[in-house]
C-alpha cells in the first residue's frame, strides 16, 4: 500500500519536472521560461520530497527534513524567478513578438528603478519622490 | 512496484535534464542561462530525492536541502549582477 502512494508521488512529481524542462526548453521568452520553470519545478520537487517523507513514515527526523526541503523549495522559488525577472525586464530583453501588453512600460523610472503609481507622471520632473507623497 | 517507479523517475529526470541542459547552452541571454541553472538545481534536488528512496540512506536530504538554499543564493546574486549591469554588452 505504501508502494503505490509513494510510486504514485515519485511519478507525478518526476512528470511535473519533466513538463517544467519541457517548457523551459520550448517557451518562446524569458517570462514564459520563468512561468514554467517555477511553478511545475517547485510542485514536481516538493511531490517527490514527499514521496521521501511516505516511504520512511514514522521517522520523525526525515519527516522533518523533508518539510524543511518543501518549505524551503516553496518560499525560495518564487522569489529567486521575481528578481530574475525583474532583472531580465531592466536589460530590455525582447518579449514575445505576440505579446499583447507590456502594464510596466514607461512605469519604471530608469535612474532609480522604483515603480511609479499609476497616478504619477513621469520621473524627470519630480526629482524629490519624498516629498511628492 | 517501487523499483520499477525508482527506474522510471531516474529516466523521466534524465531526459528533463539533457532538456534543460539544451537550454542552459543555446539561451540567448544570461537570464536564461540564469533559470536554467535553476531548474537544473531543483532537478537535483529530485535526484537526490530518489536516490534516498534507492538507497535507504536519509541522510542524503541534507544535501538536497543545502543544494536548494545555495541554488537561491546563486539565483539572487546573478539577479543582482545582472541587474547591476554586468554580463550584458551594450554597443
């Protein structure tokens, strides 16, 4: 009975990372990349730690590490691909010649990179952003 | 039953790697490398998850846990060097 739960994990997770290097490799732009890479390699890395935690059910110190290593997988993933993003956005990397909209275009002052409201104007004119508040 | 899944996860992983891999030498800019590098990290991360299973040796999840925080702290300091203008070549 363990067997099954634990193969059914393993399999499930091992395909998930299978779709996330799959999307990695075909996706036509570094957001779509990251879109892929985050989400399905996250689950697919946290089913198959689980899969760890099942088949040593009962010992308390793999139960522990495998929910450090899911905590850990979970909170650090999206992070790392939000400033990889970020930074891949100010280099000016071209999007997708299909992609419909940019909401951050001429959003970001260039000097500082804060992200304006969508109230504010531009950045050139306000130099002190302190005190416009 | 657990081996035959054992086998077959250590095979859909390895094609998922070479995949990866491919990516991680054709990517046309840093940034791409950069997520490459990642999915590799979370990719051993699953390696080493099957192998505990293979092996019966649990202390293995140390490793994956060390690997996952350092493949974070590699992410954030490409993301900052990248971002700090190193890397790219503007003509």
């Amino acid at each position: 009975m363990t067997d099954v739960v634990v193969s059914l994990f393993l399999l499930i997770g091992a395909g998930f990372m299978f779709v996330a290097a799959l999307g990695l490799l075909r996706m036509p732009d570094l957001p779509m990349r990251l879109h892929a890479t985050t989400k399905a390699g996250a689950l697919g890395g946290g089913l198959m730690v689980i899969a760890v935690g099942l088949e040593f059910f009962g010992d308390v110190a793999v139960a522990a590490r495998a929910a450090a290593i899911i905590i850990f997988i979970v909170l650090t993933a999206p992070i790392a691909a939000h400033l990889i993003g970020r930074a891949g956005y100010f280099v000016g990397l071209p999007m997708w010649s299909k992609t419909l909209k940019d909401e951050l275009k001429d959003r970001y002052d260039p000097q500082n990179q804060v992200l304006l409201s969508p109230g504010e104007v531009s950045s050139e004119d306000k130099p002190d952003r302190d005190k416009a508040e | 039953m657990l081996e035959v899944s054992i086998f077959v996860s250590y095979v859909i992983l390895s094609i998922a790697l070479g995949l990866t891999f491919v990516r991680l030498v054709i990517g046309p800019s840093l940034p791409d490398r950069v997520v490459a590098l990642e999915m590799i990290a979370t990719l051993t991360v699953g390696f080493i998850a099957v192998y505990t299973l293979s092996s019966g040796v649990t202390a293995f999840l140390d490793v994956a846990m060390v690997l996952a925080l350092t493949a974070f702290l590699a992410a954030v300091g490409f993301a900052r060097l990248i971002t700090k203008g190193g890397g790219v070549h503007h003509d």
